[in-house]
C-alpha cells in the first residue's frame, strides 16, 4: 500500500481558529465495522481466492449512502488495484457480519467491463432514491480510459440506469483528474462534482456541472487560488498523515474534495482537501453554461476559515454545514443563521472522518476509514485497536439539503 500516487491523498491541515464546542454532542451509534472487508460474491470460489490472496489489504472503504428505505451502499474505489471485486456495494447482513454485495450488479463492477464501474469514490442518492454513481477511471492510479470517466443515474426503485454521461477531453484531464465528490439539486435538475487533480503537479482541480436534463456538463472553473491545494499539513492523533521519504516531508496536496449545496440550493460549498478554507460560489451563475472561467472565478468567496480541515460535506434544508474534521477526530458543524462553526462531535475512536450520509428519520451517517494508515501501509488487519472502518449513525432529526 506504498503506491506513491495514493501518497498524494493523504497531507491535510487544519488552521487555528478554536471551534466551540456543542453543550451536548449527538450520541455516535456504531451501525457496521470491520477489520477487513468481506464480499458476498455468490460464488464459493471467488470468495475464497478473495481471502487466500489477502486481495482484502488493497480495498479501502471510503462512502456510505442510504436510501429512503435505510438500505446502506459503500464506495471501495480501486485504489489498490484491479483484483477487487467490486468498486460499489450494498451492504447485506450474513448471520452477524456485514458484508459487501456489489450493486446494482456483478457485471457492472467488472473492471474488464466497457460500460462498468472502475473506480467509485463519490455518490449520492438524491430525494427520489436515484443513484448518482461518480467512476474516477483510474485504477491503482493509471490514467483512465474512453469512457471510464463518468456519471450514472441508477434509480433504486426499478432497478434501471436513467442516465450516462461520460466526461470529455474538456470536462476532465484523463491522467490529472480525480473525480471527488458529488451534490445534487432536483428543484434545477442538476450535478454538482468536485475534481481534486491530485494526479499531476502542480494540481488540476476543478469543478464541473452536470445538466440532468440536456445530459451536458461543463467544467465551469480550475483557477489554481481556489481549487487546488494551500500547502497544508497534518496530523492524526499526533501522527503525520504521510510518512517522510527520502529523509524529506512526504505531503500530499489534494485540490477540491467535499463539496456540499445549501438547502435553498442558491450557494455551492467546498473546501480543498489540503486547506481550511470554506469557499462557496452562486448556483445560478455556474448552472448557466454561457458563463465563463473569468467571470465565475471573480465571484468566489471565502466564507470562513476553519478549524480543521475536511474531507465530507453535507447540509441541512435549513443551510447548516456539517463538515467531517480530520484534525479534531470528529464532525463540525456551521450554522446557517449566524455562521458559527462547532464541534458537532469527536472521539478518539474516529480516525479520518471520510464522508457524511442523510438517512431516513434525519440522521446523519459518518464512515471513519484510517485512511492515513492504509496509504502508509501500516494498517493492522488482525488486531487494530479501534476497527478499521466504521459506519457510524448521529440521530439529528435534521431534514436533508435536498428534500423537497
């Protein structure tokens, strides 16, 4: 797990401000956890190669989605490499354990498939329980290929894909990009993704609109001051993210990551993965394609700088920012009204705070994966003290940014 281009997620910094501190902190429920991760492959063979190989050290689970149903699906990108089974996956239950079922299909998680899924970080699963699946291409790092980049609408209620759009030569560099995460606007009918460009140096991030309706996208800005890293570093619970190389710091630079739209759905957030800032744009300067690169880089803002930095986002219908902290062990939270930002929750327990989920009832769902640990190559499969990944459930109550 020492691949040098899975070293470039690793470097993150928080800034200094103090974050106040919730008088009573939600309670963290442990919904799944897992040493290492095991698949449902339906064939006795493939779940045995699976485990004899020890193919489980290469897969890395990254998001947690649920539907309205509270059925939970996990992102396991291909980081590692293309022996692992699936890059989606529901969630079953087999006796006690968890395990992961690839979804919606096996055949659409064949790598060797031209129309599958190669590599998922990001997805959401908007109001009326479509899917919307962002395939990074790469695999293990290599540049991807014709197609490979792309967006898919799967809706869970029928079980069939509803849209396709497959990224050009002027939405994404197809060795630089590195298709983060998404947000989606029903009311406008539109996809919101964020583009870290950790594959080249310097960075190419970006952020990129998708069109449901024309099925068109556009990269709508890549100016380097705003999406792109701000030469941060951190630690995790007193631990350097990257280990140094060659007697020399080992930092990563990672460009626009969490990406979050306001309940109003009038403002898009994000933040880059190694900086503390909070930065924002209009939604309807950038859904209007006739815009350009000059014009929507002049109307960014810097809405606050943060106590840490952070890797997921989401919001409430209310406009409330909740934002994982890699820093603080933990989740913040920025009020909508007076713009304060406040420790949600924290806890030794949670080790890189990877991604936020709205489930049914209001609750909000968190994934803590080690990340760092698994970059380095130092994560224990057999006795860790705290599980390696986590799903962990935070009864808000709250309703989600894109309920109707």
């Amino acid at each position: 797990m020492k691949n040098p281009w899975i070293q470039r997620i690793a470097a993150i910094a928080f800034g200094t401000l103090t974050c106040a501190a919730l008088a009573t902190p939600p309670k963290l429920d442990v919904v799944a956890e897992w040493t290492r991760l095991s698949y449902d492959l339906s064939d006795p063979a493939a779940e045995k190669a699976y485990e004899d190989q020890q193919v489980w050290k290469k897969v890395l689970m990254q998001g947690a989605k649920v539907d309205s149903k509270g059925n939970i699906y996990v992102s396991t990108a291909r980081w590692g490499g293309k022996e692992i089974p699936a890059t989606l996956s529901k969630l079953v239950k087999k006796g006690k354990e968890w395990k992961l079922q690839p979804f919606p299909n096996k055949a659409l998680n064949d790598v060797a498939n031209p129309k599958g899924l190669k590599a998922v970080l990001g997805f959401e699963i908007d109001r009326n329980d479509v899917m919307w699946i962002l395939d990074q291409g790469h695999v293990a790092g290599a540049p991807s290929g014709p197609g490979d980049e792309k967006l898919v609408g799967w809706d869970l209620k029928t079980g069939k894909e509803v849209a396709r759009y497959e990224f050009n030569d002027a939405d994404t560099d197809k060795k630089c990009s590195f298709l983060n995460d998404v947000a989606i606007d029903n009311d406008a009918g539109v996809v919101y993704i964020s583009d870290s460009g950790i594959f080249c140096n310097p960075l190419k991030g970006g952020i990129l609109v998708y069109d449901i309706k024309t099925n068109k996208a556009k990269r709508v800005l890549s100016a380097p001051e705003w999406v792109n890293n701000e030469n941060f570093s951190f630690k995790i619970h007193g631990r350097d993210v990257l280990k140094p190389k060659d007697g020399k710091p080992n930092g990563m630079q990672t460009g626009a990551d969490g990406i979050a739209l306001s309940g109003d759905k009038k403002t898009l957030y994000w933040t880059n993965l190694t900086g503390n800032r909070l930065l924002s744009l209009p939604t309807a300067l950038i859904r209007d394609f006739s815009k350009n690169e000059d014009e929507v880089k002049k109307a960014v803002k810097v809405e606050a700088t943060l106590p840490s930095n952070t890797d997921g986002m989401t919001a409430d219908r209310a406009g409330n920012l909740y934002m994982t902290a890699l820093g603080l062990n933990g989740v913040m939270k920025r009020d909508a009204k007076t713009g304060v930002v406040s420790t949600l929750v924290t806890s030794d327990d949670i080790s890189w705070p990877d991604t936020l989920a709205w489930g049914p009832r209001g609750d909000l769902y968190l994934v803590s994966n080690h990340l760092h640990l698994w970059v380095d190559g130092d994560m224990d499969f057999d006795k860790p003290k705290v599980p390696n990944f986590r799903i962990y459930r935070m009864k808000l109550g709250a309703t989600p940014y894109h309920a109707k």
